[in-house]
C-alpha cells in the first residue's frame, strides 16, 4: 500500500494551501476530490473568451499584507473594486448604504441631512428590545432602507420572513455617509487575472490529486494509506451525523450565455425585492473588464438545504452551536486527523480568512521547517 505523509480531502483554498506547502516541505501529498474539478467553489471556466465564477462571485479582499503578497505570488491580481449595485423594481440603488443611495431614495445632499433623515425614521419606529431582524433592521436604517435594500433580499436569502428571523443575524449594518461606492473597507482588492482555476493550478502542480473520489467510500482504506488526514469537508459528516446535523443554505445557479456585449452594465447587481425569485445577477466580464461580443450572466438563487446537495450558508443559531460544538469536542481528540475550513468549522470565511487560518496550521505542523 503507498503511504503518504498527508491525504488531504477537499481541493479548495485551505487543502489546496496545505497541499502546496507540504509538499514544499518535502512531504508526500495526496489530494481526493469528490467533484469532477479543482478549486472548490472558487472554481472558474473560460466561457466565450470569459472566465465564468461557476459558483458564485468571489472577490478577494484584504488588510492583511501578508496574505495579500501570499496570493500574488501564484498569479497577478488586477484592480477590481466591488461595487454592486440593487435594482428594487427596476429603481437602481447603489450598495453599500452611502450618499449615493441615500441621494436616489431622498433627495439629499449633505451627510448631515441623510443622517437627520436616517434618524427620523429609526426613531419613528424604534424597538426598545427588537424580538426580530426586522425591528432591528429598523433600528438601524428605519424604514426605507429596510423595505426597499433589505426586507425582500432578506427573506429570499433565508427563505423565511424577517419578522421570523432571529435580531442578531443584523447586527450591525454599514451606511457611509461618503459618496464612495467600493462596497469593502480593506486595504487590497481584485480578482486573479486569468480567473482562479489557474492559482490552484499552480498550488497542486506536481501533486497527485484523484478527482471523482468520495472520501467517505474507502475511509478506513485511505486513512491507513497516510500518516495524517487533513479533512477539508463537513465536521457532521465526518461523524456519520451521529450528534445530529448541521443545518446550511444553499445556492442554485443558472448560468446563460447572452449574444450581446453587455447585458447589466455591472459585475453584481442585487434584485431585492421578494417577487424576483434570484437574489443577484452576475455579469462575469467585468470582473476582468473583458471585451468580447458575447456576455455570460449568472442567475443565483438562494433554496433550502438538504443533505446531498452543496452547503455554502453555515445556520450558525444557537442550536447548531450545540451540535457542532459536540463534533468539535470530537475532533479535537482526533489522533491523526486534522480539520480545516469553512465546513469543517462550521463558519462562513472570507477567503483571506481562510489564507490566514491554513497558514497557521502550517505553522503547527511544521514549526521548524
């Protein structure tokens, strides 16, 4: 049996970064897959001359120097800002709140009036003790902002009403009383030239990875085959759900091809009111300001998740809390299986996160190498 120093499950951002320095570190490494391709959900296609986010947009965006000079070093990243659009019944706002939006919805000027006029309506409504996102949306924005950028996309995004939904999934929300529509606040942003695909291309040059394989199929017959297992994939599954299981959102995609050059005039444009069933329109050309003839739009829409389908959205309530927290207790005793990543630590991470959180990994396991 060919013995390796490390299998790691999963081909996405974290497994892919251990994978590569790993094996930088003279280790024997080998990368299963259950999907037919690399990347995992930053995985991109060259569709019409366009490399198409098949699973949703991805931005990288980041404060941390070191990450940001981390991820250059396997492709050059261009000067993409985020700046997305919402289209409330075909009214066209700009995100996130800013003067910009508070000028369209209003007829304001100055900061000053926006804040005065944003007070008005927080404190024509407000909620001593909010029992629900909506009345702590309110709170926040008052009632405009609420029912035009925030109630429908909301309730499509959770596939429940706000007045159903739990206050502290809002806790906070950013108005910029600037006209400045670069939705992050971090210091270093954009996209890989030449799509994402190609970073783990690089990061997995020289590595063995099996594409198409479950894990879960032969997992006594692959651990014994390593000395350590990095395990990339749902912590519940990895325990045959035995402490019960994780709940998530989930995303459906419908990805068309358009003959025309330019179909929203934005990388990102939100639809939120509730009777457009897809929550955002993707225009994949201007993440890399591509000119072709042809465009490829990508419609996303938010549904209930079920085991067998991909979990995106973490459902990080407190009963959830409860039964990952019981996995954890479980994983931490692990001899030699390592866990990593945003479903086997039930969190929703920005990808720069995940750089941060593989690399101290890194660190751990090789600390004098």
């Amino acid at each position: 049996m060919k013995k390796y120093d490390y299998i790691i499950v999963g081909s996405g951002l974290y497994g892919a970064i251990f994978a590569y320095e790993a094996k930088k570190r003279g280790k024997n490494v080998l990368v299963l897959e259950k999907r037919s391709h690399i990347g995992g959900n930053l995985y991109t296609k060259e569709v019409e001359g366009i490399n198409v986010h098949v699973y949703g947009a991805h931005i990288f965006h980041t404060s941390n120097k070191k990450v940001w000079d981390y991820v250059n070093q396997f492709t050059e990243f261009n000067n993409y800002v985020n700046s997305p659009i919402a289209n409330y019944k075909g009214e066209i706002y700009n995100l996130p709140f800013n003067m910009n939006t508070f000028s369209k919805l209003w007829g304001v000027i100055t900061p000053e009036e926006a804040s005065k006029k944003i007070e008005e309506q927080r404190s024509g409504m407000f909620t001593k003790e909010p029992k629900n996102l909506e009345e702590q949306a309110i709170n926040l924005v008052g009632i405009d902002i609420y029912e035009k950028l925030i109630k429908g996309y909301t309730e499509k995004q959770w596939g429940r009403k706000c007045t159903e939904l739990p206050p502290f999934i809002i806790k906070r929300l950013p108005v910029r009383f600037t006209y400045n529509n670069n939705y992050f606040n971090d210091r270093y942003q954009g996209i890989p030239i030449g799509g994402y695909t190609k970073i783990f291309n690089k990061l997995l040059d020289g590595i063995e990875v099996k594409l198409k394989v479950d894990y879960f199929s032969q997992k006594e017959y692959f651990d014994e085959m390593a000395d350590k297992v990095l395990y990339t994939g749902p912590l519940d599954q990895f325990y045959n759900y035995s402490e019960g299981v994780l709940e998530y959102r989930s995303l459906r995609f419908e990805h068309e091809i358009k003959d025309m050059s330019n179909f929203q005039g934005n990388a990102v444009v939100n639809y939120t009111d509730v009777e457009t069933p897809y929550t955002r329109i993707l225009e994949h050309k201007h993440f890399e300001m591509v000119e072709t003839n042809k465009t490829v739009i990508t419609k996303e829409y938010s549904i209930d998740w079920t085991l067998g389908i991909e979990p995106y959205y973490p459902i990080n309530d407190n009963a959830n809390q409860i039964i990952y927290d019981k996995y954890k207790k479980l994983s931490d005793k692990e001899p030699k299986h390592l866990f990593g990543g945003r479903l086997a630590e039930y969190k929703y991470y920005d990808m720069h996160i995940i750089v941060e959180r593989v690399l101290e990994l890194v660190n751990k396991e090789f600390p004098n190498e």
